[in-house]
C-alpha cells in the first residue's frame, strides 16, 4: 500500500501517521488546522446573582459534617426540581441555617418551639404537613419554595425579608447572618 494512501485511510480514521511511525490519535479540528479547544468545567453561579444586594450586617459561619451538607445537597435538589433559581436556594439554605443550623430537627420535647421540625422549623399546626412530611428535606424544602413563590419580588429582596415573609419568625432579621455562607454553599455544590 502505497504512503499516501496509508496516511488518507488513517486520516479518516483520526490517527495520524508521522514518519512511517504510527502516532495516535488526532482532533478532528487538527486535519482541518484549527487549534483544539479545552473542555471546561460548567461556571460556578455568579455571584452577583446569589447575593444581589451584598450581605447585610455581620456575617456567621458555621463548619459543617456530612449531614448537614447532605441537607445542603437536598436543598439545591429540591431548589432544582422546583425549576427555581440558584438565588432561591441562597434564601432556602439561608433560612435553614438560621431555623436548624441546617440539621433536620425532630420534636425536641420541652426544648421545642411549639410544635417545630425539621431543618426550616416549620409547624405541623400551622398547616407544614404532618412531622413525617416536614422532617423530609425534599418536602420541607419545596413546602418553603411554594411558600416563597407566592411572595411578590422575592427575587429582588434581601435575604432575610424574603425568608421572613414566608417563616413569620419572632426574629425576623436574624436571616442575614447567614446569606454569606449560603450563598458560598450554592456556589460550591450547584454544579456538583
């Protein structure tokens, strides 16, 4: 078989032939002299978009183990499934932090807020579900989103407006501690 030959059918094959030596494979785009390009990772949400109007006050942190992460996970989840924004799971994990410190809370007896559970502490009395319903992270977390749907502009408010338009908290400002780490989870596991 003659070389140019060998070399066209290796070619349409997308290996090279350098030297009578058999060299690999090649791009597509290098047959055609075009440079090939890298594949990158999907962006991490912009940041301007998770927290809009910048935080509010001093900020908190807290490090968290595998459950509470798993919950951070279930929120976006939900968040996703709910076909809502990634600012919508800035103001879900946000409100969790603050409520359970994103820990999925049964009724704590004497310790309790009235009837409160789960990781938004919401009451089964007020119309949540029933405990078995609000201590399901997927549940509690989709029970928050309708309930945060239904608030005119929520998109454009801070944090902890939109958060304490949907919980009613006694504390209706101490969501803003919050919207920091909140919004560095959805960035960190959004994509993930």
């Amino acid at each position: 078989m003659n070389t140019i030959i060998r070399k066209s059918m290796l070619s349409v094959a997308g290996l090279a032939f350098a030297g009578g030596i058999f060299a690999g494979p090649i791009a597509a785009d290098a047959a055609v002299g075009v440079k090939p390009v890298s594949v990158v990772q999907a962006d991490k949400p912009d940041t301007g978009k998770l927290i809009p109007h910048g935080t509010q006050g001093a900020q908190s942190r807290i490090a968290l183990n595998d459950e509470q992460t798993a919950n951070v996970k279930a929120i976006i989840a939900a968040t996703k499934k709910a076909g809502m924004p990634e600012r919508a799971a800035v103001i879900s994990i946000g409100t969790s932090l603050q409520e359970s410190k994103l820990e999925n809370l049964g009724h704590l007896g004497d310790r309790n807020d009235h009837d409160s559970q789960g990781l938004f502490q919401q009451r089964p009395s007020s119309g949540w579900g029933t405990p078995e319903q609000i201590t399901d992270p997927d549940y509690s977390t989709t029970a928050f989103l309708k309930g945060l749907k239904q608030v005119d502009g929520w998109q454009d408010m801070p944090l902890t407006v939109a958060a304490q338009t949907v919980q009613v908290s006694a504390y209706p400002d101490a969501y803003a501690q919050w919207e920091q780490q909140a919004a560095d989870l959805v960035a960190q596991y959004w994509n993930s």
